[in-house]
C-alpha cells in the first residue's frame, strides 16, 4: 500500500534508512547534512537500532564499518570537510568489502567554503577520493523522492556487491520539501551469510545473485585488514599474486555488473542534434530549459541525466553522445563531468560547459537558454 508524505529531502533519507533496514548510524553534526542525524537519532531507537554522535568524521566511519562487520546495516551523512575526512576510512572499506553507505550533502568548498550553500563540488572526489586502484558505487538523486529511492537502493548495491556506497546529494536536494510516495512492496534488501562454518571472509562466493558477507557472532574467526590478504583474511603484503586477486575481485565484481549499477536518464526528440548531460539538482533547470527550447525554438534535444555518476557504462553513455552536435554540461563547479564528456563524445561534438560557483546559487534555466541560443546563434 502506498503513502503519500511531504518531506524534506534529508527526512526523506532518514525514512528511507530506516525502511531499508539500517539499524547504525554514526556521524557528526556538519550543514547541510545534520537534519539526517536528527531524524535518526529518534528514528533508530524505535527498531531497537543505535545511533551514536561520534568525536568526528574519522571516528564516524570507522564505527559504521565496525557495526557492519557486526551485522548491522550501517550509514553516515556529512558534507565536504567531513567527507575529506572519511576518504581514508572509505579506503579501508573498499578493501575489506565492507558493506555501508555514505550520504554527501555537497556544499560549496574548499575547505569550510560556504556552509550553507549548494554546491557540486565533491564529483571527483567522490570517485577518486582514495589512494590506489579502487571502485566504488556513486548514486546522485535529483528530487527529494529520488533521494528517498535512491537511499534504499544505495544500501541494497552495497549489501549485493559487498562495497562502500555513496550518495551525492547537494543542499538543494537535501533542503527540498517535495511529495514523497512509499511503496514498502518494493524493499528487498537482503544481507547473506555463510552456510557453512569456518567460511573464508572474502571469496568470490555468491548466493542469489548477492556477495556472502560473515559477521562477528556467526561461528567464523574472522580477519579483517586493510592491508593486501587471502580470502582468508590472512596479510600476504609481499605477494605479488594475492594482491592481484584481490584487486580482480575488488573491481570486477562492480565493473563486470555495469547492466545492473549503472543507471541514466534519458529525455529525447527525435534526431537530435542538441544534448544536455548533468546530475543532481542541477537537472531540474535542464529540464525546463529544454522543454523551453523545443517548444518554442523547435531544436531536437536529447537530455541525459546521470543517476549512477560512478561506475560509468562508458559505451551506453558514447553511444548516447555519438549523434550530438552540441553537448553542454551544466554543473555546480568550475567543470568535473566535462572531463568524462570530453573523452567518450564523438570527436566531431562540441562540449560546451555551463558552470557557476558561490552563493549557493543555481544555474537556472534562463541561463542555459541563453548559452544554447549563443552557441548555435539563434
């Protein structure tokens, strides 16, 4: 049966936490992010979870990989400065396949930069944010029911793959009221263990289509280490070929499963000559725009929006490039998207980025009216 709520984007994700079955959640205090904190510092005590305000963002992530490895279902929220704090925990997690999710209200940087300003500046570093080679799951909602949707589906990916889970959501997004439909039918997320005891810790053993997780309490003597090991746990830091093993797993099993992770949107005229790619609230101006274009100017249009902004399915996205003539790329930075536009359009397209920074301003639809009408001179 469904509910119908009027929510706020970071309420949104704390509802959806817990109808996602999180039963942790360690954090600490940082705008825009907070209001996911305080709804779940009451929310969690009502299915007997736990919520704990940590020192800091390092203290954070350590005790939501921890809870994890206990069995809970576990997450953290913060914004720019905390998450730059988290990147080396995140590290840890990846390579002991620890399953949580990572909520990052973007706000404007560097350092404390604007702290209650939207922002889109944390892009590259939620991909590439950790030393080494590494993968990880990067999901960007656009609407405070995306971010209610995503929120559940970001803990589903991380128990399936056995990996860190990021959503990269922005103060927009985050503090947004909007209309939010629940469907409970549609919450499937699921933690398997092993069947049998002792069982090694990290394995390329699935069970329907999910990693094997084991937990501390199941009968299995565990190891954990960020440093290179077996599959059972056990360092192996001078072995050439354990840590090739380990990394194959690491990364194939996101980038072998690209059908099923990555996800875009895509809104399309026929033949279409002009092309839009963007993510989170950043879309929302897209839209309008180009519904103002086609219906008033007659251009054929594609738009594209990311919803999964790491990993890329790079020959779906080349493919939906390849018969634009014009692509702009309007972001929340001084150009982070761009880049990967640049590298899988078709050489003959030009990349046209629309940017804007500070203020927590938004690039707003009129401005990206303005540039498309520029650009091809109309």
């Amino acid at each position: 049966m469904n509910e119908v709520k009027f929510w706020q984007g970071n309420k949104a994700c704390a509802y959806a936490a817990i109808h996602a079955g999180c039963t942790f959640f360690a954090g600490y205090p940082i705008t825009p992010a907070s209001e996911i904190a305080e709804q779940l510092s009451k929310l969690l005590p009502t299915v007997n979870g736990n919520f704990i305000q940590m020192e800091d963002e390092i203290g954070a992530i350590s005790a939501i990989i921890g809870s994890a490895w206990g069995g809970a279902r576990a997450m953290t929220a913060t914004s720019g400065p905390g998450f730059s704090l988290m990147q080396e925990g995140i590290s840890y997690a990846i390579m002991t396949e620890t399953p949580i999710v990572i909520v990052d209200v973007q706000r404007t940087g560097p350092s404390t930069g604007q702290a209650t300003k939207t922002a889109q500046g944390d892009f590259m570093q939620a991909r590439w944010g950790n030393h080494g080679d590494h993968s990880i799951i990067v999901l960007s909602p656009n609407s405070v029911q995306e971010f209610y949707d995503m929120t559940i589906r970001a803990f589903d990916l991380s128990e399936k793959y056995r990996t860190p889970v990021i959503i990269l959501s922005d103060e927009t997004v985050s503090h947004s009221r909007e209309k939010v439909i629940i469907n409970n039918s549609n919450i499937t997320v699921k933690r398997y263990l092993p069947k049998k005891h002792p069982a090694p810790a990290f394995s390329n053993e699935w069970q329907d289509g999910h990693r094997i997780f084991p937990n501390f309490g199941n009968g299995d003597n565990l190891l954990v280490t960020g440093s290179t090991h077996d599959e059972w746990g056990r360092r192996k830091t001078s072995d050439p070929e354990t840590h090739r093993a380990l990394m194959k797993r690491i990364m194939s099993k996101i980038f072998d499963n690209l059908d099923d992770i990555f996800d875009f949107e895509i809104r399309q005229d026929e033949d279409p000559e002009i092309g839009f790619v963007s993510f989170g609230s950043t879309s929302r101006s897209v839209y309008e725009a180009a519904d103002f274009l086609r219906n008033n100017k007659k251009l054929k249009i594609r738009e594209i929006r990311l919803k999964t902004v790491w990993p890329i399915d790079d020959q779906k996205l080349k493919d939906a490039l390849k018969p634009l003539k014009y692509i702009f790329v309007p972001e929340l930075n001084l150009g982070q998207l761009k880049y990967d536009i640049e590298r899988l359009a078709n050489k003959n397209s030009k990349i046209i980025p629309i940017n804007k920074i500070g203020g927590g301003e938004l690039i707003t639809p009129e401005e990206i009216i303005s540039k498309v009408l520029e650009t091809i001179s109309i």
